[in-house]
C-alpha cells in the first residue's frame, strides 16, 4: 500500500521537475514533496504503524525515492542556472575584433591648407618663407614703409595700438622691412601670416584676417615680372580661369602701385555681400617697390629695385570654397571646419 505511493508520488514529482519551465516552478514541489511537513514526511509518520521488518524495508524505499529527488531537484536546478547563463551570453555578446569607433580626425583649417599651397608654390619659384611678429613696432608697420607719422595712409589702416611704439600689425608687409635688413639682394620671399584691424565686424569684415606678403628685388624687375607671378599665383590656386582687373592704387610702399581684382567667384559679378554688390573683390594689391622703401632699409634703388604684393589669405579661402561669411573662419564652429 505505502510501497505503490511512493512510487506513485515519486513519478508524479519526477513528472513535475520534467515539466517545469524555470528554477521557480521547482521550488513547490520541493516544499511540498521533502519539505518539513511534505508528502514524503507524511508516510514516514505513517510508517510507524508498521511491523519493524515492513517499516525497515519501506524506510529503504522511501530514502531512496527521497534521494532521487533530491537530485532531479538538483540536476533540473543547475539546468536552469546553465541556460540562464548562456542566455546572458548570447544577450551580452560582443565582438571584439569589430573596429572601434576611433577618435574623430581633425582636419587642417582651410586657411593652413591654402597657405601651404601658396608657400609651396613660391617656394617651387625660389622664394624664401619668412615669419615676422603680430606685435610689431610702429617704425616696421608704418615708417619703414613710407608711411611716416601724420601721413594719412595710416587713417586706412585701423590700428590696434599698444603702448611702447608696438602694435598689433595691421598687414604682412613688415615683414618686407624685416626681410631686407636679414638679408642682402638678390631677395625673393614670401611672408604668410595673421594681421588686426580694428574695424567694425561683418560678413566680409574681421578684426584678425590673414595675408601673405611677397617681395622680390633683383636688377630691372619690372610690371611684367610681377604679372607673371601674380598670373602663376592665381591660376594655380584656382585651377581654373578667373577674371581679373588692374586698376591703378595707391600704396605708400610702392610706385606705380596697383589693384588687381578677380570677378567674385561667389555671385559670378553678379553683386553679393562678399564683393559689396560690386561683381569685383579686392584680391591682390601690388606694385614695383618704392625707392625710398629700399633706401630706408639700406638698398641702393639705384643698383636694385624690385616688386611686392598683399595678398588677402583669407579672401582668397572664401572665394574658392564660396564661403559668405568671414566671421566663420575664426568662429571655431566644428560643423564649419568638419567641412575641409
Ligand atoms: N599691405 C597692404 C594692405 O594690407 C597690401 C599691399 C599692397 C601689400 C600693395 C603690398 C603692396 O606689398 O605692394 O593693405
């Protein structure tokens, strides 16, 4: 009688262990099968009416059963323990031979990267690449290059002054001066940097804008050497066909002195804000050096003379990319630069 519910309640528990879907649904059979007041300690209490050779051998069977479950409880445990952890794996997977997302590149700022073109443009026509200082001495700035004190010419130049006879430079030509007092003629050199005004800003004026000065004295330079650089210089940099002007300008430090201008590559010649509705933009003032420019620094214009130029860096950036704005070039803006 004992013996067939044993066995019975050990099939049906076997049954349930099978069947359960997770450790929890394992958790009642074990309270209710071996737990303290379970089945299986019911029919222990019971076997006490038994006959002492009835109860040692039910006893037996009953342990046995007992145990069994024991470990189907155990086994179906460590089942569900080895499935939950592979599920966290599959769940967690990563593949560590995938790439990383590396750190963003940078990239150089579009004024570097023309102004290296230039630097190795001229440097490929034997000119020198000099660097001058942005605080420079009023005598560099301005004297030096014919512009003595009270001359009206530094009225067009608005000028961030410092104390002491310094200055922020208001354009690369004192690296002119520099460059003839390092060095004897024959001289080619370029001077490619940042310059001040102080100016009202908009859209095509900054207080910090860049310049690349150029000067070149050797014997009987004349209009046609300077075109044939400036013609090389703008054709390289564009790739392509520009339009261009020469109109007669006035600069203390050369004589005759000269506009060139290209039609605005933005609108076409059409009129935008670049070009102050006026088709044209100032790109490359330049002229045969001043006598008295080579005099001060102690070149003899009889012996030498020579040809400069200005040119507006950073207009030249904004005419070749067709940037509107020049308050984005130095704005820093990532989505601006992410774009060169
Ligand atoms: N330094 C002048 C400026 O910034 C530009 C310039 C004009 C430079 C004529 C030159 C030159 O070398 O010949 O306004």
């Amino acid at each position: 009688m004992l013996d067939q519910q044993i066995s019975e309640l050990a099939s049906q528990a076997e049954a349930r262990i099978a069947a359960a879907r997770s450790a929890q649904e394992l958790e009642p059979v074990r309270v209710e099968v071996l737990g303290r007041k379970g089945v299986l300690a019911q029919i222990s209490k019971e076997m006490g009416k038994l006959a002492p050779e009835e109860r040692a051998r039910v006893g037996k069977l009953l342990n046995a059963a007992k145990q069994a479950l024991e470990e189907a409880l155990e086994a179906g445990k460590k089942r569900f323990e080895e499935s939950a952890l592979r599920d966290q794996l599959d769940a967690e997977w990563v593949d560590v031979t995938l790439p990383a997302p590396g750190p963003r590149p940078g990239s150089l700022h579009p004024v570097s990267q023309m102004q290296m073109e230039i630097e190795d443009l001229f440097v490929s026509l034997g000119f020198m690449v000099l660097d001058g200082p942005e605080v420079e001495t009023e005598y560099h700035n301005f004297d030096a290059l014919n512009i003595p004190p009270e001359h009206p010419a530094r009225d067009a130049q608005d000028t961030f002054w410092l104390t002491g006879g310094h200055l922020l430079r208001t354009h690369t030509s004192p690296v002119q001066v520099r460059g003839m007092e390092r060095f004897q003629p024959p001289l080619r050199m370029i001077a490619p940097g940042r310059v001040f005004r102080n100016e009202s800003v908009d859209a095509s004026h900054d207080h910090t804008f860049y310049q690349i000065e150029g000067m070149m004295i050797d014997r009987d330079v004349s209009v046609a050497h300077l075109l044939y650089f400036m013609k090389t210089l703008l054709s390289e940099v564009f790739r392509r066909e520009v339009t261009v002007r020469l109109r007669p300008g006035f600069f203390p430090f050369v004589e005759p002195g000269f506009e060139l201008d290209i039609q605005c590559l933005i609108c076409g010649g059409t009129g935008c804000p670049v070009c102050k509705q006026s088709g044209w933009v100032e790109l490359l003032p330049c002229g045969l050096v001043n006598p008295n420019v080579l005099r001060i620094s102690g070149i003899d214009p009889e012996k030498w003379n020579g040809f400069a130029f200005g040119l507006g860096l950073t207009r030249l950036v904004m005419m070749r990319y067709g940037i509107d704005d020049i308050r984005l070039l130095q704005s820093g803006d990532l989505r601006f630069l992410e774009q060169f």
